[in-house]
C-alpha cells in the first residue's frame, strides 16, 4: 500500500517538475542578419583578402598576423598573415574587419549553439618567405636560420 502512495505521489509531482525547469533563464536570443551568418563571415574574410593583396615584403618585419573568427570558448579560429607596407588606413580597415569577423562567429556559435574543446591556439607569426608574408611557427624560423629570442613572444 505504501508503495502505490509513492507511486502516485511521484506521478502527482513528476509534471510539476516539469513546468519548474521551464522556469530556466530564456536562450539569447541572437538577432537574425539579413544573410546567413556564415554567409556574412566569409564576406567579410573575402574584404579582408582583397586588403591584404599580394602580401609583398622584403623582410620579417614587414610582416604580421591578424585574429580570424572566434571559436565556442574564446580565441580566435585563426589567423591570417599580411604585409604592414599595405598602409596605416588599411590596416586600421583590417583590424575593424577582423573585429566584425569575431563579433559574426559569436553571434553564429550561439544561434547554433556551437562547442569546442577550449584548447588554446596560440599566436600565429608571420615572416616574408621569398618576398610574401606568411604564417610560420618558431620552429620553422629556426629551422630556416632565422633568429628567434624570447622579445618575440615565440619561445619561453
């Protein structure tokens, strides 16, 4: 006898339970863009190639990276490499872009509610390989003979 009063004293709250987990806080609610976000992402990457250009240099210092995207837990998704002789103005306009390119993947990993594995990428560098800007790594530069010190933030 007790057991059937458990069993309906538990199908009595069971629907209860219910209507207090719709209590939740509401999703944010991500304001639709007049393209898809993806869509609107790669524009704005395609602007942001046709700045950067052929990415001409003559030395490593002629060359730097820019912050792509932005994954699920923070941080970029990556990096593109460009050369500082295309001017202040246009890297003033680069910067904006890659701005709006991580503020279009926050807004489009939310709609769909996107995950990662919240590792972290680090730092691209870029260096001018036979007269282009390039994204490489520490141990590439090494590797080509060029110097690398703790200054660059590329070894520990």
């Amino acid at each position: 006898m007790k057991l059937v009063r458990l069993g309906v004293l538990v199908a009595c709250l069971l629907p209860l339970s219910a209507c207090a987990a719709s209590d939740e806080k509401p999703k944010l609610d991500v304001a639709a863009t007049s393209a898809p976000i993806p869509a609107a992402i790669e524009d704005v990457y395609a602007e942001m190639e046709r700045i950067v250009g052929s990415r001409v240099c003559e030395t490593d210092a002629d060359c730097a990276t820019i912050p792509l995207g932005q994954r699920a837990c923070g941080g970029p998704s990556g990096y593109m490499a460009y050369s500082k002789l295309i001017g202040t103005d246009a890297i003033v306009q680069l910067e904006e872009l890659a701005k709006q390119s991580a503020e279009l993947a926050h807004q489009n990993n939310l709609k769909n509610q996107m995950m990662s594995t919240c590792d972290v990428m680090p730092p691209a560098v870029a260096a001018c390989v036979e007269q282009r800007c390039k994204i490489t790594t520490a141990r590439e530069l090494i590797r080509s003979g060029t110097p690398v010190n703790k200054d660059d933030g590329l070894i520990q």
